[in-house]
C-alpha cells in the first residue's frame, strides 16, 4: 500500500505546480534537481538516515536498510516545501530494500518496496522533470520489478529501457546514472545485449566520473563511488579476470573499509 505521504502528494499535485510558478527568484532550481533550503532538522534527520542506509547495507541488515527508509520519511514529514532530492532518498532506501529481499527471495517484500520506491521516485520526477538520476533508479526498481516478475517481461522492458534513456539524455555525466545501468547491464542476457562486457562500458565510466565528483551540498546524492568499484570487479570476475577484479575490490574497501560485500567478495577469489 502507498504510504499516507504520498498520497496527499499525490493528491495536491495540482497546487504544488501552481506554486512552483510562484516561487521567489531565491527558490529557483539549482543544478539537477529542486534545491529548496530545508529545515537544519531537516538535514540532521538526512545525515542520520544515511548514515543508517550504508550501516545496512554494509551489514546486509533489513531492518537497519527499513530504519532509514523510516528516517527518509520523516524529512518529508519535516519538510513543509516538496523538495525532489528528499523525495529521491526514500526510492533510494526502497532500492536497497527491494535487493536485499530480491536476494532472500522474500516476494512479498520486494514487491512492497518496488511499489513504494516508484511512488516516491515519481514524486520527484513531478517535482523536477530534469531529475535524470531519479529516472536512472526508477529504471533500477522496474528491473528488480522484472526480476521478481519474470512474466511481466513484455510490458515492463520497454519502460526500464525507457527510463535509462531518459536519465542518460538528461543527465549522461552522472556517475550513478552510468552506475545503475552498468549494474542493470551485467544482469540482463547477452542475448539482448547485456552482460558483463557491456556494463563495463558505462562501469568504467561512472568509475572516472566519481575520481573527480566534488559533492559539498549535504542535499545531493553523493553515494556510488564503492558500488561501480565493486560491479567492475564482478564484471571483471566473471569473465576470469581476477587479476582485475581483486585491484577493483581492494579500492573500493580503501572508500569504505566497512562494507561487507567487498570484504566477502575479496576472500572469495584470494581463497
């Protein structure tokens, strides 16, 4: 079920475009995405829920990964102005929700995160139609959508394919636009041009981009730089070269020692 937030979005949507044209010159987007000057609460609530967002996806916990989502709520409750970054990060949690339950194969759950990321992730979308990362990830859940849902290929394909095109079009320098479709890339078949080949191409690329990305404002996403180090290296294992793939894993733990996947990944090929 859609959660009581997003259906009173939803509900005022109407308004809300109404109120954007009125909004003074100081509130006008900045950059990608709806930059609205929130609450100090408000950013206090966003660094604890990412903070609690990477502790569980460091320590695969879902109820940790359910906490955040939780916190990334409570911004938007705390938040009296539609902002689509905050929006954003509630998808992002949905996201992380949706994989690890894909994983445990728990359908109920993904299922229930799937829906509610989309909810979230077309709210910011409405609120900033330029918001290319947005679609990237919209494009992410379709895909785990697909996955849980394999009789669902022939109408769903057609809109992940369409939402990673969107996002690349509005925003291709975006490395983690590149790194989710690098990521969808190594699980869709070579038959249809996926494969780990294939994901290199925009992994490698989102790898560059992240060596130089300098992200100051706390609102913006900043996460991804350990995840394409991390997707390379499976690629790179996964076509034998492992040579490759341990100097990948060894970086990525060099951006966070405490991720658990790298770890695990790491002592599998040396053993």
């Amino acid at each position: 079920m859609r959660s009581k937030t997003v259906k009173n979005a939803l509900r005022g949507r109407r308004a809300l475009a109404l109120a954007l044209l009125l909004l003074p010159a100081g509130f006008a987007p900045a950059g990608q995405a709806l930059v609205l000057a929130p609450d100090p609460a408000v950013l206090k609530t966003l660094a604890e829920a990412k903070a609690k967002l990477q502790a569980g996806i460091d320590d695969w916990d879902f109820a940790v990964m359910k906490g955040a989502r939780d916190l990334f709520r409570k911004c938007l409750v705390l938040e009296k102005k539609q902002n689509a970054f905050l929006w954003y990060y509630v998808g992002l949690a949905d996201y992380s929700l949706a994989t690890h339950a894909l994983a445990g194969e728990d359908a109920a759950a993904c299922d229930e995160a799937i829906l509610d990321g989309q909810d979230h992730l077309q709210a910011a979308i409405e609120i900033d139609p330029e918001f290319g990362e947005a679609a990237a990830l919209q494009g992410m859940l379709l895909g785990l959508e697909l996955a849980n849902h394999l009789e669902r290929a022939f109408t769903l394909g057609r809109r992940i394919f369409q939402s990673f095109d969107r996002a690349l079009e509005l925003d291709g320098d975006n490395p983690r636009v590149l790194l989710l479709r690098g990521i969808y890339q190594t699980y869709l078949p070579e038959a249809f041009g996926g494969g780990p080949e294939s994901a290199l191409d925009y992994l490698d690329k989102a790898i560059a981009l992240f060596e130089t990305e300098r992200i100051s404002d706390p609102l913006r996403p900043s996460w991804g730089r350990e995840e394409a180090l991390l997707n390379a290296a499976l690629a790179h294992k996964q076509m034998g070269r492992t040579a490759r793939a341990v100097e990948l894993l060894k970086k990525a733990l060099v951006v966070n020692p405490n991720s658990g996947r790298v770890r695990g990944e790491l002592a599998a090929i040396e053993k």
